[in-house]
C-alpha cells in the first residue's frame, strides 16, 4: 500500500491543523493505521493508533485530548485532527500502516510509511 500524508503547515500555538493520509493500492480496512512524528533532534514517537474498524483508538499521553485519529476507509483517508497545539508539536508527521490484527504502536510494528508532512507550531 502506498501512503501519502499532506495537511501540515505553520500555525499558531493554541491552533489547530488536520492532517490526512491517503491511502492507494490496497483496501485501507486490511490495516492498522497510525501517525507517528520526529521533532528536530529526536526519535521518532507514536501520536496514535486506529483499529482497522476505527472502534478502537490510542494516544501517547501528550496527545490524549488535544488530537483525534479517525479513518474513512470508504475514501481510503486517514486524519489526524490536532487542537490546542504547542511549540513541541513542531515535527514532520508521518502516517503508516500495520498488517496487525490489534493497534500497534512501535515503529518496527508497522509495514508501510508515508513521505511525512512538516508541522510547526511558531508564533
């Protein structure tokens, strides 16, 4: 499956940006999706997880309330919705899927990575 994040951009703290994924040459329901970043200097992290139903999300602890992952498996689009942003949410973000039968959240985990999408958060 091919994957290619878009959405990011420069935006205020305490602004908000919806990033997507899109997915092609494969059905999405097949994966877990996630969204993960790496801010300048560091590892990359997990931002979160969706089930390949989307019933079932997670969230790193900084993230919880403030994002919100959703998928449309009918457009083959994942979103990640970021509310509330601070100066630390500044990372290139990057969507990937996982041939998993549960939410996964390692990077070795999962299979297929987009190209990523620069977020930064500047006053």
């Amino acid at each position: 499956v091919q994957l290619q994040a878009f959405g990011g951009g420069l935006v205020q703290p305490g602004g908000s940006l919806r990033l997507s994924c899109a997915a092609s040459g494969r059905t999405l329901s097949d994966y877990v999706m996630g969204w993960f970043r790496r801010a300048p200097g560091k590892d990359r992290e997990f931002v979160a997880g969706i089930s390949w139903s989307g019933g079932t999300t997670s969230y790193a602890g900084s993230m919880k309330g403030r994002f919100t992952i959703s998928r449309d498996n009918a457009k083959t689009t994942v979103y990640l919705q970021m509310n509330s942003l601070k100066i630390e949410d500044t990372a290139v973000y990057y969507c990937a899927a996982a041939s998993s039968s549960w939410l996964v959240s390692k990077p070795y985990e999962y299979d297929y990575w987009g190209q990523g999408t620069l977020v930064t958060v500047s006053s």
